[in-house]
C-alpha cells in the first residue's frame, strides 16, 4: 500500500510539513503532491492519503484568499492555480469507502483564533466516502507568511510516524 500526502501552499510553510510526513513515513511507498497536479481519482493501492491545506478566513482557501495571498508573495504562491477545495470539487468519490484519510492544516499561533481548514477538509472527504480515521491535525506559523513554528517541523515527523504504525504497518 501507498501513502499520498497532497498538499495546497501559498508560502512554503504547508508544504515544509507535507515533506516533513512524507519522511515520517519513511520505509512506505510516499507521493508528496501539489494539489494543483494531484489527480481527480485516488488509486486503489493508496492506503493512506494525508490532505494539508492553510487556513484561510476560518477555513478552506478560496480563489478570493488565495489571490490576497498572491499579493503578498512578490514570487508567486506555490498554488497558483487550485486549492484543495477545488480538487474536492472534481475528486471522484472513494466507492470503497475504505481509503483511510486524514488531514492537517496550518494556522497562525493566536491562541483563541477560531477556525480550521483541516476541520473542513475532514468533513469534505467524509462526504466524498474516505474513511478520515484520526482527527484533524493543524500546526502553526508565526504570521501569515510564516516562518513555522519552532518544533513544528519534528512534530509532524513524530505524527506521520504514528499514523504509519497505526494505519500503514511495515510488515
Ligand atoms: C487571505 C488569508 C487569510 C487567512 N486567514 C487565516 C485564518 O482565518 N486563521 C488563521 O489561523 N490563519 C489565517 N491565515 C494565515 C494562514 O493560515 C497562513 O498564511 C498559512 O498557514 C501559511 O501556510 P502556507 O505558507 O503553506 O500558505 C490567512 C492567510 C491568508 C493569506
């Protein structure tokens, strides 16, 4: 079995952690994939697909946010084209309904702030039949633009790993 971690990211701080899953899950067969090129149609040697997206006002990015994004980034965001709510408006539905997924998200350390796009992402691919089988994970940058949260990149290896032993054992 495969594990897919695909990913939206506006400055590169989603997309440090997909990389850092992606080697917490050292030893299985891993795609590390931006969503823009993820394809519409999960195969079924995927054991594992892992979604990251940063939070957008409380929730999934919109063409709206990510354009505010763009202006922001002199060089362009990483997801210029799609995010991952628009890839789970074309993503064909899990007929299994046993394709384990689980989603994280990035959000700026402010404690109270309320809103998650992992959250919603878990509820998308509810609808969509994947089997979401732990809870949303977010981790945290400092400001819009990051950097990362000190410790952030090492605690999203340790998650990765322990979703592996759970849900992708190395035989
Ligand atoms: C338009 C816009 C809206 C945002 N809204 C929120 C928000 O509601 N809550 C939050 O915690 N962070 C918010 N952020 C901060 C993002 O979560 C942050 O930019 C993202 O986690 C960085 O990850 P990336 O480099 O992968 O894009 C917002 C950022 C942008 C650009």
């Amino acid at each position: 079995m495969d594990a897919w971690v695909v990913y939206e990211s506006m400055f590169g701080n989603t997309k440090a952690l997909a990389e850092a899953i992606a080697a917490g899950l050292a030893a299985r067969e891993v795609r590390v994939l931006e969503v823009g090129e993820a394809p519409l149609v999960i195969p079924a040697t995927v054991g594992l697909l892992i979604v990251g997206c940063p939070t957008h006002a409380f929730g999934m990015s919109r063409a709206s946010t990510r354009e505010e994004a763009a202006k922001e980034a002199p060089h362009g965001v990483l997801s210029a084209r799609i995010g991952v709510r628009e890839w789970f408006d074309a993503l064909e539905r899990d007929a299994s309904g046993t394709t384990a997924a689980v989603t994280f998200d990035t959000r700026v350390n402010r404690p109270r702030l309320p809103g998650s796009a992992a959250a919603a992402a878990e509820k998308r691919l509810k609808r969509l039949g994947f089997a979401t089988v732990a809870r949303p994970m977010s981790f945290y940058v400092h400001g819009k633009e990051g950097p990362l949260v000190e410790g952030e990149i090492e605690r999203a290896t340790e998650w990765a790993a322990q979703l592996g032993t759970e849900f992708m054992p190395v035989s």
